[in-house]
C-alpha cells in the first residue's frame, strides 16, 4: 500500500510538472501578417528627431484581439504616440498565451519604441514592462512573465465607481508560480482591506507564463496595475 502511494504522488508531482511545462507565452507572432502589431502602427508627425518609449498595458483575449490598450503618459509630448498605440491595438491580432493547446486570455505588459533621425524611423516592441532590474538581468528583449486572466474574483470586491490603481508586486519562478506579492497604492482612492485581499489572492492563485530569455524560462519580477 505504502509503494502505490508514493507511485501515485509520483505521478501526481509529474502530472502537475506537466502542466506547468505547457503554459506557453503570448507573442506578437509573423511580422509578415497584415494584422501585426508593428504593421499597424503609424509614427506620428515630429519635428526633429525622436525617441519614445512608451509604457503600455492590454488585455490580450483568447483570439488574439487586443482589449483596453492604454499607455502611461510622462509628458504631453506622450499622447500622440499613446494614441498610436491605441489605434493599432484596435486591429492587432497576436499569438494568444496557450495552456497545453487551449488558448488563454491574459494581462499583457509591453513597450512600444518610436525611433526617428533624420528621415529614418523605426518601431520596436518589446513584451515586457521595462523593469530596469530585469532588462539588466535578462536584456531588453526578455518576455515578461504573463498572468492567465480567470475570473478576476477581485472586481467584485473592489470600488467599480472610484478612480483607484494598486500596483501589485510579485516574485515568479520558472515554473510560472508567484509568491511574495506586496501591493502598493498607484493613485485615486485607497482601497479597502477586502479589496486588497483579493486582489493579493488573485495574483497568487493565477496560472503564469514564466518570464523567458530566447525561448527558455526564468526567475522574474513581475508588476500588473489593478484599478480601473
């Protein structure tokens, strides 16, 4: 009895390894499709030269459709750019993040860098947040690690009136698990304690795609805004 538990646990712990190994992350897919992301952006009309680097956010559904793209603004100078962002957003289609073969919906963190010198101009994306500690770690190239959107208990504990954002600090390991979230208050009102509670338990309770260096997970920080 005691040798068919443990062969049982064995295959228990290997199942659930299994799991893990197959939540693969969202990528913006073939540059040669008509509906890529960088296809679809316009650079916006500047004088001189540029260099933007805009801090953005998104839903990215099941489908591959962008949902409530926005940009956090440091300056005037951001909106057009911003509005850039959120016009392509509108047609973009990316490669969902997948569990095994069933595609997920997922909170996406990314970049977007207008380049301009002289008659040259270029766009880069880069799919994560730009947390300076983990572009020096992993590159600016690195993905971030992505959190599997299910049924955001959080909203129904949150104000859905007031204008609030919390900012939700987490540590995630290669095997897509978080642990060690600390919240810090973004702007707006304060929210309650359940509020909090449930957004701390939304972090940890969520599946992630694991931060990821050339295809290969890693250890990482991770930071989602939760608000509205």
């Amino acid at each position: 009895m005691t040798n068919l538990r443990c062969l049982l646990c064995f295959v228990l712990f290997a199942t659930a390894g299994a799991v893990h190994a197959q939540v693969s992350s969202a990528s913006l897919g073939d540059p040669n499709a008509k509906r890529n992301l960088i296809r679809l952006l316009d650079f916006p009309d500047t004088e001189g030269d540029a260099t933007e680097l805009l801090e953005c956010q998104s839903i990215l559904k099941s489908n591959g459709k962008m949902k409530d793209a926005s940009c956090y603004l440091k300056n005037n100078w951001d909106a057009d750019f911003a509005e850039a962002v959120q016009k392509a957003s509108k047609k973009a289609v990316l490669v969902p993040a997948h569990i095994g073969k069933t595609a997920k919906d997922i909170a996406l963190m990314f970049q977007v860098e207008f380049l301009k010198k002289g008659d040259e101009k270029s766009i880069n994306i880069y799919l994560n947040p730009g947390d300076p500690e983990m572009v020096q770690e992993y590159g600016k190239d690195h993905v971030s690690a992505q959190r599997i959107m299910g049924r955001e208990n959080w909203q129904n504990e949150c104000p859905k009136h007031s204008k609030w954002v919390v900012l939700a600090k987490a540590f995630i390991s290669e095997a897509g698990v978080a642990s060690s979230v600390d919240l810090a208050h973004g702007g707006g009102i304060t929210p309650t304690g359940p509020c909090l509670k449930a957004i701390v338990k939304t972090v940890t309770s969520s599946t992630f795609a694991p931060a990821t260096v050339d295809g290969v997970p890693v250890p990482s920080g991770y930071t989602e805004p939760f608000g509205n």
